[in-house]
C-alpha cells in the first residue's frame, strides 16, 4: 500500500512540475513576443519622426525665405535648396 501511495505522489509532483515548466515556458515566450512588439513600434516611430523632420526640412528649404538649420551634436549646416540660389 505505501508503494502505492509513493507512486501517486511520485506521478503527482512530476505533474505538477511540468505543469509548471511549461507555464514557465509560455510566460517566457510571451513575454519575448511583448519585447518585441515594442521594440517595433519603437522603430517605426523612429522611422516616422525622420520622415517628418526630413519633410519639414525640404518644406523650409523650398520655400526660399531663409536657410534652414540643421544641428547635429555641436555642428550646424545651412539647408539651401539649390533652385533658391538660382533666383539670385
């Protein structure tokens, strides 16, 4: 009897352990799937604020008013677009 008894729990807590390794499992791949989502809406608000700050540029440029700045760390550059300077 207690050989039976040692089995069912044998079997028992051998359940329960894969029970919880496969939970364990699911949590990891869902939470990777999670990372990922994010870091790909990260990038692609990236590649929509490059856009606008490019189409912006060439809005102020091709408007011929003034030259554009452009800073990057401790530089800046004039955006002339080359029609406005055939008007001169």
């Amino acid at each position: 009897m207690t050989k039976k008894i040692s089995m069912g729990l044998v079997v028992t807590v051998l359940v329960l352990l894969l029970v919880v390794a496969v939970g364990y499992i699911a949590f990891n791949a869902y939470s990777q799937r999670q990372v990922q989502k994010e870091i790909t809406i990260y990038q692609q608000g990236i590649q929509a604020g490059s856009s606008q700050a490019i189409a912006f540029m060439f809005k102020q440029a091709s408007a011929c008013t003034k030259p554009v700045p452009i800073r990057y760390n401790n530089q800046t550059l004039n955006l002339v677009a080359v029609k406005c300077l055939k008007k001169s």
